[in-house]
C-alpha cells in the first residue's frame, strides 16, 4: 500500500520561515510504504515546473525519509508535514490508499 500527499505552489520553508521557493512552481509529492506508515514517516519530492498550470516537469528533487510530525509554517503555526488522517481521501481498489489536496483558494 502507497500513501500520498501532493499539493502545487510556488513556496517552500526557509530558516523556519514561509518564503517563494527560488526555484519556482513546483508540486510536492510526499508518500509512505507500508513500514513507514507504522513508524510514521514518510519522503517527500518536489517537480517543478515552469508555472502553475503548466505540468511538464523541468526539474525534480527527492528529500531523505522525515518524521510525519516535522513541523511546518513556522513554530507557532501547529501545522505538521502529513496531514492529519481525517483530511485524507481514501482510495478503494487502488494502488494508492490515501491522497490529500488542499481547497483552492
């Protein structure tokens, strides 16, 4: 079983502080295996594009295995990088078990 959690935008964390990513649109990917999911971690990377709307990857990025529980958006934020269970969509029959995509604005 597969969990993903995926999100497009053009910011990124930098020194503990929510800034635009230099490097631009980007889509984050952060998923788990099954031994990830009971040890509550997960790998995140990053495709990045020419623009919101455009999905032609130009270049991509891949981070070291993290703890669910990473903070994010600043230390007074409460926000964590996996979302909280139930903000995930299960997906039956399916390769993946989980996704979560934040509300447009």
């Amino acid at each position: 079983m597969v969990w993903i959690s995926s999100d497009m935008h053009d910011t990124t964390t930098i020194d503990g502080k929510h800034a635009k990513d230099p490097k631009g649109w980007h889509g984050t990917f952060a998923y788990k295996a099954d031994d990830q999911e009971e040890r509550e971690f997960h790998v995140a990377s990053h495709g990045y594009t020419s623009g919101k709307e455009d999905f032609t990857l130009k270049e991509a990025t891949h981070t070291p295995e993290k703890q669910d529980r990473t903070p994010r958006g600043g230390r007074r934020s409460g926000k964590v990088v996996w979302p909280a269970e139930n903000l995930l969509e299960e997906y039956v029959d399916s390769p993946i078990a989980y996704s979560h995509l934040p509300q447009q604005n």
